[in-house]
C-alpha cells in the first residue's frame, strides 16, 4: 500500500482544515474495481504505478530505484510503465504534484479559518512535518535524496515547493508582526519565514537519513512555541 497519507484529523486541532483524499484512497479504490477486470483502467495503472514508487522509496538504500526494480515489482515489463509515463522523470513528476496538491490544498484551509497570523505559521510547519511522518517514501523526494540521479528539473521543482511555502510563512508572519507593532514586519516576517522553512527541511533530511527513527514533530510544539512567541 502506498504510504502516502494526509495528517488524520486528529493530528490538527478540531477546526483544522480537513485533508483531501490522499493517493492510496485512490489507488485501493482502484485496487478493488480492477479485482472484477483483467487488467486495471489506465488510469488506475498509473496510481498504481506511483503507489510502487513510493513504496520502494520507503524502503533503506532506495535512494536510487531503477525502471526495471520497479516493473518487477509490479510484475510487468518495463514496456509497460512507458505505456503510461515517457519516462521514470514523469514518475517523479506524478509524485511531486501528489505533494504540491496535497500539501498547499491544506496550507489554503489553514489560512482561510485561522486569523492569526502566527497561528497560521505554526500550523503550516506542523502540517508538513506531519505530512512528512506520515508519507516516509515522500520525504525522499521532498528533501531531494531520491533526485539525485535524477533529471535536474525535479529538483528545481523541488526548491520550488519549499521557496512556496517560505513565501506562505512570510506572508502569516508579517500580518502578524504588524498587528504586534513591530517597526520592521517585512524584515522580522522573513528571518522568521526562513528559519521556519530550514526547520522543516532540517526536520525531514533528518528523518529520511536516521532511516525514519527521528521522527519531524518531535519536541515541536515547545519549539515552535519559542520560536514563534
């Protein structure tokens, strides 16, 4: 089963934004419409594709996992992934947008119910740790360990999400230094955006490489409490 799951509701406070249906939803729906076919729907090939992917990338010493790895453990030939993607570049693709989505779909929701700005920050930060725990063969992606041998546009991509969400975390962060009465909210919004978004990638490298022992959110609420005072 993929491991690609959103933070349960239970993780967010009750009036935290509710997560969408995540990738293995999809794919063991899929799972079980193929049960009364042959062969599953295109597009459900592709989700089951992006499942495998994922699964592997959980597993130690994945960093790197070859096309013909992965159509053995799907049990087809390698043919048969190009049929749905051009390329394994595309596979990584498919897992990169599963996490966009995923993440600023709830990154939007936290900021449309939650006024404080502050507020705001820490519940993004926690968000994607959560996400990160949660999703362990996503972490490779999103801190660039699976990409290295990659094609360097996903890294670009990659970057890219994080430079989205600093600009999302300044963008809470200065709203709230204003209402504070700082005199430099700009200045204070992005020292404090950035640091928050090497928390992050720091908290995720960390668990990706302790071989998903350390876990992100440890010791996090007194933590963000202090930084985010």
């Amino acid at each position: 089963m993929l491991p690609a799951a959103m933070p349960d509701s239970s993780d967010q406070p009750s009036d935290g934004p509710a997560a969408p249906p995540p990738l293995r939803v999809v794919a063991d729906a899929a799972a079980r419409d193929a049960a009364t076919r042959k062969r599953p729907k295109p597009g459900e090939r592709r989700v089951q594709i992006l499942q495998t992917l994922a699964a592997m990338l959980e597993q130690p010493g994945a960093d790197r996992i070859t096309t013909a790895a992965l159509a053995a453990r799907l049990q087809v030939s390698e043919a048969a992934l190009y049929r749905h993607f051009a390329s394994k570049a595309q596979m990584f693709e498919g897992l990169i947008e599963f996490i966009e989505s995923s993440v600023f779909t709830l990154v939007n929701q936290i900021t449309e119910r939650e006024p404080d700005g502050a507020e705001q920050a820490r519940r993004t930060v926690v968000m994607l740790l959560q996400f990160g725990e949660k999703n362990p063969g996503m972490v490779r992606v999103m801190v660039g360990d699976a990409l290295v041998f990659e094609h360097e546009r996903l890294t670009t991509r990659m970057n890219q999400f994080f430079d989205r969400v600093e600009g999302q975390l300044r963008q809470s962060l200065r709203a709230s230094a204003g209402d504070a009465g700082s005199a430099t909210p700009t200045v204070d919004a992005q020292a404090l955006a950035s640091g928050l978004t090497a928390l992050v990638v720091g908290r995720l490298q960390r668990y990706a490489r302790s071989g998903f022992r350390r876990q992100p959110t440890e010791q996090l609420d007194m933590l963000l409490a202090r930084l985010t005072a």
